[in-house]
C-alpha cells in the first residue's frame, strides 16, 4: 500500500514537471512582455534595459532553470503588471474561487440529484421531460453564453441579483468571504448556477441512468416482494447505491470546476484566480501565468491521487492487485 | 441613561438624517483597464494617469479643453530659451498633512527620470531642476524647448519627505523582488484619497476635505471596479449598479441610448489610426514580389491610399463614430489642419498606378493588424482588405492580439512587418512627437528619432522642417513649419491616415461628465444628483 501510495505520488511529481515545461514552452508564444510593461512611445533602450532587468535576454536554457529552480521553493517572483508577489496576490484571489467553485458544486450536486431521481421515478411525466431538456440546454450552451442571459434576465430586466463582483464581504483572518453579507450571497448565486449548470447536468443524467439500472435489479424486486414501501425502495436502498458513482465523479469534477471558473469568473468580473489569469495572458504577465498553472495542476495531481487511494480503501479487490502487481 | 433615552437620541438623529439633503453622493465606475498599480510614475497610460490625477497633480494641469493650466505651480515664465522658472502655489498640503515645497518638485523630478519609471520622457535627461527658495523652482535646459511642460498635467508630484520615510523613493521597476510601498499607497495633494486598493478588483477613493480648490463635484466617494468584459460592464450600467462606464462597445451604443437610465456619450477622440506601408527594405519581408520593394514606388502608395473609401469605414465598420482624417495628428492638436483634405476615393485612378507602377495584376501582401487594441480594429483591417481587393492587391490579413502583435512590429522585434496599421496619441499633445517618433528618419541607430517609424519612410527634408519645429517659440511661425512638414509627406505618399476614433461612454443620467478628448474619466469635474 505504502509503495503504491509513493508510486502514485512520484508519478503525480512527473505530471507536475511536464505540465511546468509545457507551460514554459508556451509562454513564448504568448507575446513580448515588455512592450506590455513600458507604454508604445518608449525609447528601444529603455525596452531593452527593463527586458535585460527581467533576464529576458537569457537563453532559453537558462531562463528555463531559474524558473524551474525558483518553482521547486514555491518562488513565483513578483507580478509584471502588479509589481506584487504573485504569492500574495494568488492568496487574495484564492478564497473567492473556492467559495464560487464551493458554491457551483453544492448546487449541482443537489439539483442534479433532485431532478434525476425525479427523472428516473417519473419517466412520462411532464416535469421529467422538462428536467431533460434543460439538461440539455446545460450540456450544450456554452457557459459565458449562460453567464450573459442569467445577467440581462435577472440583474438588467429584473434588476433582483448583481451584474458583477462579490458584494460587500466579510474579512476572516486572510480569508475573504462573501457567505455572511445579503450581497455577498446574492452576488454568488448567478456565477454558482453558470459554473454549475455543466455539473449538474452531468449529475442528473448520471442519477438517472444508474437509479433505472438499480430499479432493474433482483434485490429491488425482492425488496418490492417484502413489502417494503416505496419511499424506503427508492431512496434507503436505489439511491443510495446510485450515489457511489455520483460521489466520485462530482469530486474529480470539483478540479475542472476550478480550473472552468476562468470563463465563468471573466463574465461575473468575479475577483477570483481564473480572472487573474485571463488578464495575466492578455498581459503577457508570466509570473502569475506560471504559478496558477502550477496551482492548477497541483490541484488536479492531488484530486487524483487521492482519489486513487480512496479507491483502494473503498474497494478490497483493486487492494488485492495493488500489493501483488502481475 | 436610560434606554429610551438612547432611543430618542437616535430618533431625533435619524430624522435630521433624513430631513437634511445629502449632497454628497457616491461615484461608481466601471473601466475595461485595471488601476494596476498606484506609484504615479510606473505607468505611462492614459487610464492610469486618470485614476492618478485624481490623487496626484502635477506642477501643471489641463482643462475641459486640454489647455495647460497652473496647478502646484501658480505661475511660469522663461527668462532665457533654456531656462524656466516655476513659482509653486503657498499653503499646499500632501494628504498625510506634510507642506508642498520646492524640494517635492526636485524629488519628483529626479524619481520620474530614474530608472524603473515609465515616464522618463516627462524632463529631458540632461535638464537641470534647481531649487531657489522654497517656491520657486528652475528647469535648466541644454537647449531650447517650447513644448517642455506640455506633458506635465501627468508628471505627478509626489511627497519627498513620505517617499523617503516608506523606502519609495524610486519608481518600482517590473524586475522588482519585493512589493513596492508606493504601488499600494498614495499620498498626493488632489481631490481624492485612496481608502483601500485590492490591484484588479477594487479601489475606493474618498474625498479630501483640504483640498486647496474649490471642488466642482458633490462626490464623498469613488468605487472604481474594472469589469474586462464588454456585456457585463454594458449590463452594469444598464442595471443601474454603476454610473459611468468606459468603454461602451460600438455594438452596443443603441441599446444603452435606449436604456431609461442611461446614455452613451460620444465625442472625438485625439488618437490617429492609420496604415503604414514598409519603404525602407530593398525587399518586402512578406510579399510575392521579390527583388524589389513596390512601397519605394510613390506610386503604388498613393494609389494604396486612393484605394481606401474611408467614407464606408466611417459608415459600415464605425457605423459613424469616426473622423476621417487627412494628417497624422488630431485637429484638437493642430488647429490648421483644416487646410488639408484627403484625396478622393478613386478605385480606377489607384488601379492605373498600379498599372503604371508596373502591377498590372496587382501583387501579394501581408497586413499586420491588432485585434484587441483600438475601437474595431480588425474590422477596419478587413474592410482594407477588401478595398484593395478591387485593385487587385491581394492582402493576407494577420490580425492578432496586441501582445503578439506590438512584439512583432516594433523595433526590439525588427520591424517585422510589410504593411500595418497603428494607432497613436501624441503623448506631449503636439504635432512635433508624431514628426519625430513616427515620421522621423530612423537611419541613425543612436538617435531615438523614427523609433515608431515602423515602416521606415525617410525625407532628410522633412527631418529639417521637424528640427525647426521643436526649437521655434512663436506659435505662428511654428503652424507655419508644422504645415510645410505635413505637406512634404503628403507629396510623399509616406502614410496613409484613416481616421480619429470617436470616444464613447456610458454615463447615468444621473450623472453630469466633462468629456475630455484625451479620453481621461476624470470623477473631479462630476455631478451626481440623486
């Protein structure tokens, strides 16, 4: 078990490496970041003194291992943009992402769950077909597509939610948050649906499937037979068998949650990492670039492997291939 | 006391509350750019210098008209060419209460040249600041300059005494490994002060009750939060939960004049955009001709301009936010440039150039164009493309983000391009930048002269004519000299202008704005009423 868990976590240490060059290979296709530093009218010295000051007139080679180097001790250098750590400025944005990928997940989970139990239960019935077609819309609308209608519905025609931002937030040590101000929720309740409505939609169909597979299996008919009574058929024993598939995907889901919530946090203008991204690429602003890449994929990394060793605890015959690989 | 004492006091407070009339209001705004960092000199950008000027003021300012008006400085004159005295404005305080003096305007004045500013064009290099008394200050010059504080309503004063006190007296570079006080905080002598700073998400401003003048707004506050996206700022506005919002899409202009509570203001905007053709390479570096370089032809460039309707751009791509332009400077800037005019649109008389030229078929030609840097830009691009298209000239269209694409055809990237299109502000606000930085030979490499001349055009003559414009004082004699120059370069075909975009912003109607061609949003001349 011990050695599995240590091949995992080297393995997810490779992936961290190759997601760092990767991205390093990318960066220089992104564009010149000095002209995005110094205004259009400044004398070429001038640029070539603050490109020589960066080290951007370094090899590759080297350029590559100072970063390299300086990842390895979580060093991410200092924003081109900002002139902030990136550390800091990561920080800050973090606890909005979360919260909003927090937030998207919880609504999925329990909407899609609602409606595909709902669906699976009821097939003919009018609400159910209605519970299909929106899952469709949600599977096939773009996202920042969603975010737009959601805005002029409910915050220009209604005027009830906030167009933009977080509200007013509450500040909790470093922690920022918004669950504790009446702005601060209205303000999550757009960009949760749009961030959520792909999860979701993935959710209910999942539930769906698997509850009218369960409902076709020998104990529910015998279950039927005793006499038990439908409410304790379907949700103490089909549901909860349907779930274990839902569980692990929605947490493998919660990472492209995160990493999703550039475009969702782009059209709410939602102060969180995924935006600061998106301004660090128009900006060709490569320390942030960087470090929310490597974040990103940490995150992945760290989804997956344990999600790998839950596995191996949860279910006893991938345990017995583990300890004896063929 | 008791505590219907207490609340008795709170009745009657909450009346005079309600009774008295609030005037003072709360500002919200809304940019598409960030307030990415507060150090007024690291930074040479117009939404910057904006936010800035709201803090900060300079020794000079500009009015609703962009004249140069005295701020920090109450008073100049120019004893000799080469020397000019400042006489600072008495009983001015930074907002930390420290006393204005002649030694911030030295201070200021050494931090905006030093390295790391992006501003260090402001004071010639080789100028000397002097301090004679405490409010008086001299400029020494090497040479004349008539234009010497034209770009000082921007060069922003700051606090000797706070800078040294917080470790910020110089201007933080980019390459910088610890994070810069002055980026974070402010303290200057303007209307506003900062209340908090979050970089990219939020700035509160809140107003300075000792102030020196007079304020003409009723504001207590300003929100400033940058929203990128263009339909959520529109919505923003339109919801009500902003007052002012800076750009408005053209898109999108109808439906926010439409809007009970909102309009979009428009206006004409001192930026020139226009098309530059690569004349300086025995061979263009994309291009199916080889061997030679059509654009030394003056032939094929002016039948390149004649083949422009910048009538349909106006109408189609603009939908009639533009003014097509004959010069390569606003009309704001250069009052004579009424007495040129852009030659006709003539397809035929462009295809027998060509002809002439000796492309009867025409040729092949890459465009370089940004796609994220001025108001529809590659809309125009592809408008171009198609104009050319009916003289037979065959544009491929590259039409990329700025990052990319300021990388590829500025110098440091070796001019790597055979036609383009630009925009450009004069920064001093004169017609003597755009003779010299865009206009200017740039055959000798030490000179910074021609430096955004990406397309290399060259006239020895016209150099001359630009020299005598930086050092010529008397205003008429100069118009004279600034006409001759744009003259020659008409004769030579060297560009091809098309138009100054036309501002537009979304503003409440609540809200009264003074509208600034330098596109500055500037909150110190709003009214808001309730």
């Amino acid at each position: 078990m011990l050695a599995f868990t240590l091949r995992r976590a080297v393995q997810a240490i490779g992936v961290m490496i190759a997601v760092g060059i990767i991205a390093f290979a990318m960066f220089r296709f992104a564009g010149d970041p000095v002209s995005q530093i110094v205004s259009i009218d400044t004398p070429a010295a001038e640029r070539e003194a603050v490109r020589k000051s960066l080290g951007l007139d370094d090899p590759v080679l080297i350029q590559f291992a100072r970063y390299f180097v300086n990842a390895a001790q979580f060093k991410f250098g200092v924003s081109y943009q900002f002139r902030q750590p990136v550390s800091t400025l990561l920080a800050e944005r973090l606890p909005a992402t979360l919260e909003l990928a927090i937030c998207a997940t919880i609504f999925a989970m329990v909407f899609g769950i609602l409606m595909g139990v709902y669906a699976a239960l009821r097939r003919d019935t009018l609400l159910a077909k209605l519970c299909q077609a929106v899952s469709l819309i949600g599977i096939s609308l773009p996202t920042f597509l969603i975010g737009i209608l959601l805005i002029y519905l409910f915050a220009v025609t209604l005027g009830w939610l906030p167009s933009f931002g977080r509200g007013e937030m509450v500040r909790i040590g470093w922690w920022t948050t918004g669950l504790l101000t009446v702005s601060g929720l209205k303000a999550l309740i757009m960009p949760s649906i749009t961030l959520g409505l792909f999860q979701m939609t993935l959710i209910m169909r999942l539930v769906r499937a698997e509850m009218l597979e369960v409902l076709r299996t020998d104990y529910i008919r015998f279950a039927r037979a005793r006499g038990l009574t439908t409410r304790a058929i379907h949700f103490g024993h089909a549901l909860k068998n349907t779930l274990v598939p839902v569980i692990t995907v929605a947490g493998l889901q919660f990472g492209s949650v995160i990493a999703f919530s550039i475009i969702t946090e782009s059209v709410f203008q939602w102060p969180g990492m995924g935006l600061m991204f998106v301004q660090a690429v128009q900006n060709v602003d490569i320390p942030i670039m960087a470090a929310y890449l490597l974040m990103v994929s940490l995150i992945f990394v760290t989804i997956n492997l344990v999600v790998d060793i839950l596995y191996t605890i949860v279910d006893p015959r991938l345990r017995a291939t583990v300890s004896r690989p063929a | 006391m008791s505590v219907r004492h207490h609340l008795l006091a709170a009745i009657s407070l909450a009346i005079v509350a309600t009774t008295t009339p609030v005037s003072a209001q709360t500002l919200r705004y809304a940019n598409q750019g960030d307030l990415k960092s507060l150090d007024p000199h690291t930074l040479n950008e117009t939404t910057t210098h904006a936010h800035l000027g709201q803090v900060y003021e300079g020794l000079t300012a500009r009015d609703k008209d962009l004249k140069i008006i005295p701020a920090l400085a109450e008073s100049w004159e120019t004893p000799e060419p080469t020397r000019w005295r400042f006489h600072l404005r008495k009983n001015v305080k930074f907002q930390n209460g420290d006393p204005f003096t002649a030694d911030d305007v030295v201070f200021s004045a050494d931090r905006v040249r030093a390295k790391g500013s992006n501003l260090q064009t402001r004071i010639p290099a080789d100028a000397k600041v002097v301090k004679v008394d405490d409010y008086t200050v001299d400029f020494i010059l090497t040479s004349p300059n008539p234009i010497l504080n034209s770009q000082w309503d921007t060069w922003y004063i700051m606090d000797k005494k706070w800078a040294e006190a917080n470790n910020a007296t110089q201007p933080t570079p980019a390459s910088a490994t610890t994070p810069s006080f002055a980026s974070l905080n402010a303290n200057g002598t303007g209307p506003f002060m900062i209340e908090s700073h979050q970089p990219g998400v939020k700035t509160v401003f809140k107003v300075n009750p000792n102030w020196w003048q007079k304020p003409e707004h009723n504001l207590k506050e300003i929100v400033f939060t940058p929203i990128a996206s263009d339909a959520t700022r529109v919505a923003a506005l339109l919801s009500g939960e902003v007052d002012i919002i800076e750009p408005v899409p053209i898109q999108d202009i109808s439906r926010v004049d439409s809007s009970p509570n909102a309009q979009v203001l428009k206006g004409p905007e001192i930026r020139t955009i226009f098309l530059g053709m690569d004349q300086s390479r025995d061979e263009l570096l994309y291009s199916n001709i080889k061997g030679k370089n059509p654009f030394k032809d003056v032939r094929v460039r002016e039948a390149f301009y004649k083949a422009i309707d910048i009538e349909l751009i106006k109408n189609r791509v603009m939908r009639g936010l533009s003014t097509p332009s004959a010069l390569m400077v606003a009309p704001q800037l250069y009052p004579p440039s009424k007495d040129f005019t852009r030659p006709k649109f003539d397809p035929d008389g462009a295809k027998k150039l060509l002809t002439a030229a000796g492309y009867p078929d025409g040729f092949e030609v890459t465009m370089d164009c940004p796609n994220d840097r001025y108001v529809n830009d590659a809309a125009i691009c592809q408008a171009v493309v198609g104009m050319l298209a009916r003289i037979g000239v065959k544009v491929n269209l590259l039409a990329q983000p700025k990052a990319q694409y300021f990388a590829k055809i500025l110098k440091p990237g070796g001019y790597q391009t055979s036609f383009y299109m630009l925009g450009w502000t004069p920064g001093t606000l004169d017609s003597h930048n755009v003779m010299y930085d865009i206009m200017g030979c740039r055959d000798d490499p030490k000179s910074a002269r021609g430096e955004t001349n990406l397309g290399g055009y060259c006239n020895k003559e016209f150099d001359d004519i630009a020299d005598k414009v930086l050092q010529e004082t008397d205003t008429a004699k100069r118009d004279q000299l600034i006409k001759a120059g744009f003259e020659i370069a008409m004769k030579d075909w060297a560009y091809i202008p098309l138009h100054q975009q036309a501002l537009a912003w979304g503003v409440s109607k609540k809200l009264k704005v003074v509208q600034r061609p330098d596109n500055q949003v500037l909150p110190y001349w709003m009214v808001k009423s309730e």
